[in-house]
C-alpha cells in the first residue's frame, strides 16, 4: 500500500514560519520525480494558515488537511470549524479524536464518531487517532483500549477511501519514546484484524503510526507490517527532517 506521511503542526509556527516550511516541501517535492507514486504528503496546519498553505501547495502534490472539525453542519456555535468550511478551503483530509482532543477538550468516542460522520458528508478522509496512556499499558489493557476506541469512534460503512486509522500511543507523543517495532507490529495486526472484521475493504484501510516519529526510527517504524504511514508532530516542523521521513518511506 501506498505510504502516507502526514504532518500534523499543532498549535505551532507563525505566517512567516508557515509560508516557509510550506514552500520548502513544496520544491522538495516537485524535484523528487513521481514521489507521489510511492507516498502521499499531507500538512495540516492550524486553521489559520491553512488557506495559505493550501494555496503554496496547489500545483504540488502535496495535500492539506485540518486537525479537527466541528460535528454540527453550521450554526450558532462559536468558535468552530464546520467540515464543509474546510472543504471550502480546499482540505481533503482532517484529523479527528486527536489524543490532545480527548485529554484537554473532553472528546469522547461519541463525539468523535459524530465528527467523522460530519467529515464523510463533506468528502473529506478522516484520520481518526486511537492510543493507549501509559498508565492503561502499565495494567495490560491496552489491546481492550483500541479495540473499544476503534468500535465506538468509527461509524459504520466506512471505508479505505474515507477513514485512515492513527494509533499514536499517548506516552510517545512528544516524549521522544517510540513504541518498540514488536509493540508497534502486534497493534498494527491488532487495528487490521478488527477493520477487516468489520469493513469489507478492510485489509485496504491505511493505519498510521504516530508518536515521536523522527528521521532516525523512521525507516524502521515505517518498514513494519501493517503501518501504512506516520503521523507527525514534532519532526513535521522541520522541512530537513520532515522530508528525510518522506525520502524513507
Ligand atoms: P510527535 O511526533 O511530536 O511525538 O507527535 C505525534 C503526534 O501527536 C502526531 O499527531
């Protein structure tokens, strides 16, 4: 399966910042010949730069995408973002159930699951993010975690053409500590049993990992069965290492 490699930038960068990295991957990728055979690019700035980014990126084969969207189609609900807004500006993707979502702005399963559906109305591919804390590995309930995650975030009826999965576990965020490539193999085979079992294009959905994914573990972690891409944070800020992950993938 084709890789894809995702930057997610958070709450990070300014204009100026912004508008340099983006023109930076930007003539990254248009003189690496037919990159996007082999991996497809995604950037997904915070909202206020996307339109921006969008628009560096428009002849490139880079796409762009947003970190979240709001579960109601519009309305009087201040301060969101409707999936439609985003289709608007040119997103094709946007994460959603981000493990920073659910600690610091109370999302549940539910409300992911709603933001998908709102997603899939507009066209757009959701790149749902499931982990375990470190806490809950500590008492060997991560398996039971992701398997409850996966069933209560994803609607039903979902497929590889509108769903990518992200397992990010929660202590490798940030951290500098990645899953071992055993933990990441067996989550891997773990997320691909439960999407075949329950999508019947299952085998063909792309399953990202995320958490400190960095230009030196990246070939490692990305030569993994069943991990179709990264999701990243940190080394996604950085146009040298960014582009050294997509030259591994
Ligand atoms: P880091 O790559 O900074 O660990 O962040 C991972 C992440 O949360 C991507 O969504």
């Amino acid at each position: 399966m084709k890789k894809l490699i995702a930057g997610n930038w958070k709450m990070n960068m300014n204009r100026e910042d912004a508008i340099k990295l983006a023109f930076s991957l930007v003539s990254f990728a248009s003189e690496s010949p037919k990159i996007d055979d082999k991996c497809d690019i995604l950037l997904c700035p915070p909202f206020t730069y996307i339109s921006q980014v969008k628009e560096i990126c428009k002849d490139s084969v880079i796409s762009v995408g947003a970190q979240d969207c709001s579960f109601h189609e519009n309305g009087a609900y201040t301060g969101e973002i409707s999936a439609n807004m985003l289709y608007d500006i040119g997103c094709n993707y946007v994460i959603i159930g981000h493990s920073e979502r659910r600690q610091y702005h109370g999302e549940t399963d539910d409300i992911v699951l709603n933001k998908v559906c709102a997603a899939r109305q507009e066209g757009l591919i959701s790149i749902v993010c499931i982990g375990e804390t470190k806490e809950e590995r500590d008492k060997k309930k991560h398996e039971d975690i992701i398997i409850s995650q996966l069933a209560a975030s994803i609607p039903d009826g979902m497929n590889s053409q509108n769903i990518v999965i992200a397992y990010e576990p929660v202590w490798a965020i940030g951290t500098g500590k990645t899953a071992s490539p055993d933990d990441v193999f067996d989550m891997h085979k773990l997320i691909r049993s439960e999407l075949k079992s329950r999508f019947s294009d299952g085998s063909d959905i792309r399953i990202l990992y995320g958490g400190s994914m960095k230009p030196d573990n990246a070939k490692q972690l990305l030569s993994i069965e069943n991990v179709d891409g990264g999701l990243i944070g940190g080394a996604s800020l950085k146009a040298d290492q960014f582009t050294s992950i997509i030259q591994k993938a």
